[in-house]
C-alpha cells in the first residue's frame, strides 16, 4: 500500500465541487479492474460495464434515512470509495477516506396512475445509460423515485469495476438491516465486513 499525497478525486456525489481530500491510498488492482479500465479506454463515453438494479419498495419509506443507510454502506466498503488512476504509469486503486451520496429523488405521484410504471422505467433506462469516469467518485449513484406515498422504485447504478452481482446481495441486505436499525431509532452498527 502507499500513500499518495495529492488532490484526491471528488468525494461527494451529485452536483457541485468538493474540497479536495488530503490524502488518498493507492492499491494495485485486480487484473479484471485492469481489463475493465483498458475496455473503457477503449469505448469512452459508452456505458457498456453499468450495473443497474431498479427495486421496487412496498409501505411508507422515509428518504432520509434511506440516503443515510447508503452512505453507511458506503463507509463500510472501501470499494464504493474507490476510484482508478495512472501513478508513474501504473494503474492504481485510489481510496477516498470518506465520500458522501446524495440520492436523486423524483416524483411520478402526480402522473396518471397508467403512466407512472412506463415513467419509472424510462428513469431507470436513463440512469443505467449514463456513463461513468473511473477516475472521478462516485462509481456507483441512486435514484429514489416516489410511485405513491407508499410505493417507490428505488434505482441502484454502479461500474462493474466496483460492483457485481456477489456486492448486490451484500449491499441490500445491509440496507435492509441499517435501515430497519435507523427507522427504529437504534444505532445501524453493524460488524465489520471480513476482508
């Protein structure tokens, strides 16, 4: 592991620049990382290697909390902090010490009752089409989008670089306990995850 003292890349999501982070931690990286940096340099600009995941939420849902159990995974998991740069021309997994997401919020509930599910999936389209840099955070974004007051589709995209089908398990089964932990009013701790 070394330790790069520089700019680090932007740690917040959504709109607007943040204060850069006084140190990142550099990784090597796996060689499907590699593969999958070099393809993207190959197809730039084209979402070839999203993972989007649109879940459909039943019963009053409080977005705050659910933003927030995100952002507990997130701190969890190096890997969703994570982004890929060049260091004396090898490629390296960069750590960001924290990052902060804000869940895009959109609401259909005024949508005819026929047209918010066609709506709700050309959202989703959308999301899932829009590329990444994997050289700036974040590598994965949600989407929360309001069907009714007690129906919501909640859209999940992230980069395979960071990303599969093992992490989607992982990652809504902590949501589920975290949230459920934070809509009761406990603590959302959690163990550490394994290494």
């Amino acid at each position: 592991m070394t330790t790069a003292r520089k700019s680090a890349p932007q740690t917040t999501g959504g709109q607007g620049a943040a204060a850069p982070a006084p140190e990142i931690f550099a990784f090597p990286v796996s060689s499907g990382q590699q593969r999958l940096w070099v393809l993207e340099r190959l197809f730039p600009g084209l979402p070839l290697f999203n993972f989007p995941v649109a879940v459909r939420m039943q019963g009053p849902l409080q977005a705050a909390l659910l933003e927030q159990a995100v952002n507990q995974i997130v701190g969890r998991h190096e890997i969703l902090r994570t982004s890929f740069h060049l260091q004396n021309l090898r490629l390296v997994a960069a750590v960001a010490p924290s990052l902060t997401l804000k869940l895009a919020m959109g609401d259909l509930g005024s949508a005819p009752h026929a047209n918010r599910e066609v709506e709700a999936l050309r959202w989703a389209a959308r999301e899932a089409q829009s590329p990444f840099d994997l050289s700036r955070l974040p590598l994965l974004r949600g989407r929360l989008l309001r069907l009714s007051s007690t129906e919501h589709l909640f859209v999940l995209t992230a980069h395979e670089i960071v990303f599969d089908g093992w992490s989607l398990t992982g990652f809504f089964r902590e949501l589920a306990r975290i949230y459920a932990r934070l809509r009761a009013g406990k603590a959302a701790v959690l163990t550490e995850p394994p290494i």
